[in-house]
C-alpha cells in the first residue's frame, strides 16, 4: 500500500469473550507453551470482544422457528392395520401409536366433560324446580343458598380426597357428610334434595358404580332420619350407626348379588360400617360448629345451649326487668305447646320467646308487666300518645341491637321484630285519637310497628302467644270460657288484621294453636278449694316473725345452748 494510506479489512469480525479468552491463540501455539502465553495476553490487551450472548432473544427465536413449521397430518382410516404381533415397531410407527393414544385421550377427556356438564345442568334444573315449588323461602335466603353450594363442593372435594389416598378404598367416601350439614342446620326437607345432589356429582367419581351410587344416596337419607331432632351430642353416635348400616347392607347385597363369598362380601362391607362410623360421622360432628358460625345458623344443639337460664341476658333480665323476664318464661311455653301441636320446631319456638322482649332492658320502666311495684309511677302519663309510641317501638330496634351485642343468631333474632309484626299500638293509638282536637287527623300507621310480619310458623305462633298472655292479664275472673272467648278473639283480630298472610299456618293450625293456648291458660289460671280459716284456738301463739318469740325462746334454754 501506499505511504499514509490507510488499512480497511475485507471483512468483519465478531469476537464473543470466550473466544477473546480462549481461542486468541491456542490454535497458533498449540505446542509453545511459552509463545501461547505471550501470544495470549498481547490478544488480550488488543483485541476486544464486540459480541455478547442475548439468551431471551435467542430463546423468542427458536420459538418462533418452531411455530413456523407447519403440522404434518396424517390420516389413519377406520381399520387400518397400524401394527400387529410380530411386526418391528419402526420409530415411525411408534410415533403413530403416541399419537393415536393422545387422540383417545383426548376425546375420552372431552367425554368425561360433556358429561360432567350434562350432569350438573340437570342437577341445577332439577333442584332449582323442587326449592321453587316446594322451598320458596330457602332461594329468597343468599347466605343459604351459598352454604348449600358449600357443602355440596365440600362433599366432592372429601370423596375425591379419599380416592387419592394410597391403599385407600371406595368405600371410604364420606359422601353423605353434604346432606348431614344441610339437614341439621336448615331443614331435613332440603336435606333430601342435597342426599340426591351429593349422589349424582360423586357417581363420575367412582366410574358410576352402582353400589356407590346408592350408598351414598341411601346413607345420606338414613343419616337425615338421624339427625331429626338431635338435641345431644352423643346422638352423633346414632346418626353414624345409621348411615354405617345402612352401606354396609347396600355393599353386602351387591356383592352378593355378584356371586362373592359371603363371608368375603361382608368383611368387606364392614368398610361401610367404619366409615358411617369413624369417618363420616366424626367429620360431620367437626364441621357443624364451623358451619353455624361463618353461616350464622342454629342447630338442635345450639338451640338447647341457649335455651339455659343462666345465659348473660337471661339473667339481665331478671334483675333489670323481672317482668318482661316472667312474661317471656309464659310464652315461650305457650309457643312451644302450641308448635309441638301443629309440627313445626317446638325447641326454636321457646328459646326464640325467651329472647323477644329483650329490647325492653334497657327502658323496662315504661311497661306495664315492670310497674307492680308499689310507689311506682306510669311513665307515660307524663308523655303524649306519640312520644309513648315512639318508647314502645324503638324496644324492637334496642332489642336487636343487644341481640347482636350478646352474638344471637339470626334466626332467634328474628322473633323480635316478627313477634309484633305490623301491628297498631291500640292504646295509645285510641289515647291519641280522644286528645285530638276537633278536625285533627290521627294516623295509624304512625303508632303501627315497623314489621316485618312473621315468616315463619314459629314467630307466628310467638305472635299469637305474646298477644294472648298480655291480654289474658286483663282478665278479672278467668273461667274456662272466657279463657276460650279471649284466645279466639286475639287469634281472629291477628288474623283479620293481616298479621298471619305472610307465614305458613293452615285455618287447622290456628285450631290447634287455639286449643293449646286455651288448655295451657286455664292451667296456670287454675283456682283451688277455699280452706276454711283456722279458729282462735287452733291458731298458735308463735309468731316466727315477732322479734319477741326469739327472746322468749333464748330465755327457755340452758346457757350453754343459748343461740348466738
């Protein structure tokens, strides 16, 4: 080249750090160690790496390559020979057989889905019809509605956990647990829908085995038998037997039926007894607790804990209030008697009576049952009509408040409100009506609760009860008829008066209501024989309560047995 001309290379060079390191001129002095190392580092102070490894962009790369590829599809016909016995399983015709195995797979996950779906559906429409026929009430309840779908998700979830466990067995699905919940903290009735429920979403489980399918739905229903009127926890131990016998009988005749050895077909059967037993039971026993407290329901057992006198409240009552407190000890057993007459739920009716009124603590001197006592004024006498109105109704809202404060549930909550309904407070509806000037309008609806009206057969009878004890006070010679005369009256007002539209009481409830209440008043109004007084000369002359009989006494004694 010429003198100042300057050098371009012919072409470029991409040197990455590595090759710097290890390739700058091991290949030129592969034997002269000496020179290698020399070589080495005048590389390494000139030449400098202008190449660095992009480890994401080569990976979105080799990616995309690959997207790139189409698909080669080959069509195997119906019957085609893919391989037979003898022939050499080429790589070829490996990979036909992988494929063909993920196709089966394929459409039998894609079965299995549609079938699931299938199922569920009919499962949803079928029980969505019998709550909207026959338990109407149950939908309007959101917090039921969810609890429902809980147990039924909890009851797929236990039986496919017991599936997994290693040496596990069928058998040992708690597929009845769904049915136990719903039936001990609603009602049997919607337990029998969850038994069906729990019995078909559990059959994909098992393949549908037959014998499965059928103890699970049979179990659940001879558990729901249990669990009516469970009010002790060792009737836990019932319920289990129950739903143990009654799976060990569906394994035994299926297996029977099957042509096993009878003596193989009920040892293993007993798999069903121990599960009624020592699985589904003690679960159900576990779970009911928790489920009473994030769903806010009552059971039998709860119910019995706070029909105890001793409860905070209770006892509150007694001393603030000692009135109201023995009204409510009245009708709670006027309800109670009354709903063991008509079939609804005796144990709830009492304990929600026991509780009505507690909004009346904290005011009890403004009612009529916790003024007796001597010296004690009217309240209200110094209050116009509206002011004693608006005293008598804000009982409802204190009611629920402390309610709440002493973490009641809701369903005995609801007598408070319920047990009055929308009823006018008459008294002083007729005080305010006789002050009224001339051309004044009163209007009722101002002296009238806020409701609502009872939904349900148990607030209705405590409706019934608290109308017919307040009034039967009023009654100045009671005798059996004019017992019978004032029970019909208050039932026939409640009832003319619209009180009664919204719950489920038949005109053969109110019968039955009227005759219990009539039979339980002319108990506690019950009169005895007049004694004759004792004469003058029968009479004895100790006065245990003359300070003087003690004196006297103490002077007849010893001194050395003279009393303190």
């Amino acid at each position: 080249p010429e003198s100042g001309s300057v050098l371009s290379p012919s072409y470029q060079l991409y040197l990455t750090p590595e090759a710097v390191k290890k390739e700058g001129a091991g290949e030129v002095f592969k034997k002269e160690r000496e020179a290698r190392t020399a070589a080495q580092e005048i590389t390494a102070a000139l030449v400098r790496a202008n190449l660095k490894f992009n480890e994401a962009e080569t990976q979105l790369r080799k990616v995309n390559a690959a997207a790139s590829v189409l698909e080669v599809e080959e069509m195997i016909k119906k019957s085609e020979l893919v391989i037979q016995r003898g022939m050499l399983v080429t790589p070829e015709v490996k990979e036909r057989l992988v494929q063909i195995q993920k196709k089966l797979a394929a459409h039998k996950v894609l079965n299995q889905l549609f079938v699931l779906a299938y199922l569920i559906i009919l499962i949803y429409v079928l029980g969505f019809s019998y709550l909207l026929f026959f338990e109407r009430r149950f939908l309007g309840s959101i917090r039921q509605v969810i609890f429902l779908h809980t147990c039924l998700l909890l009851n797929v979830f236990l039986c496919k956990v017991a599936l997994l466990i290693p040496n596990s067995s069928t058998y040992f699905m708690p597929g009845a647990i769904a049915a136990l919940l719903v039936s001990i903290l609603t009602n049997p009735r919607i337990g029998f829908l969850c038994a069906l429920m729990s019995a078909v979403l559990t059959a994909p489980l098992v393949d549908f085995a037959p014998e499965i399918i059928l103890s699970v739905l049979l179990s659940s229903i001879a558990g729901i038998f249990g669990t009516v009127r469970l009010r002790k926890r060792a009737e836990f131990l019932k319920v289990g037997f129950f739903i143990g016998l009654t799976s060990f009988v569906i394994i035994l005749i299926h297996r029977i039926y099957h042509e096993y050895p009878i003596d193989e077909s009920a040892q293993v059967a007993l798999l069903g007894l121990a599960n009624g037993l020592l699985i589904t039971t003690p679960l159900c026993f576990l779970l009911v607790p928790f489920f009473e407290y994030f769903f806010n329901l009552t059971s039998e057992i709860s119910l019995l804990e706070l029909s105890d006198l001793n409860h905070p409240l209770l006892k509150r009552m007694i001393v603030e209030a000692p009135g109201t407190y023995h009204h409510s000890l009245v009708v709670s057993t006027l309800a109670e008697s009354a709903c063991e007459a008509i079939g609804a739920n005796a144990l709830l009716a009492r304990v929600g009576c026991y509780f009505h009124d507690i909004g009346k603590i904290p005011r009890a001197e403004f009612f009529t049952e916790n003024q007796s006592g001597k010296g004690i004024s009217n309240k209200h006498e110094k209050l116009t009509p509206n002011m004693s109105c608006l005293v008598i109704l804000n009982h409802v809202k204190d009611g629920i408040e402390l309610g709440r404060q002493y973490k009641l549930k809701d369903p005995i909550l609801r007598f408070i409100p319920e047990h009055q309904g929308t009823g006018v407070i008459y008294y002083f509806y007729r005080k305010a009506l006789d002050r009224a000037k001339a051309g004044e309008k009163v209007n009722p609806d101002d002296y009238r609760y806020p409701g609502p009206k009872p939904q349900s057969k148990e607030t209705a009878v405590a409706l019934l009860s608290d109308s017919t004890e307040a009034a039967s006070r009023s009654l100045k010679e009671p005798s059996p008829e004019s017992i019978r005369n004032l029970v019909r009256k208050v039932i026939n007002d409640k009832f003319i008066d619209g009180q009664l539209d919204e719950c489920d009481l038949t005109l053969k409830d109110l019968h039955k209501i009227q005759e219990s209440f009539a039979h339980n008043l002319m108990a506690i109004f019950h009169t005895r024989v007049s004694y004759p007084a004792p004469t003058l000369d029968e009479c004895s002359s100790v006065d245990l309560f003359d300070d003087k009989q003690f004196s006297k006494l103490n002077a007849e004694l010893p001194k050395n047995e003279e009393m303190p």
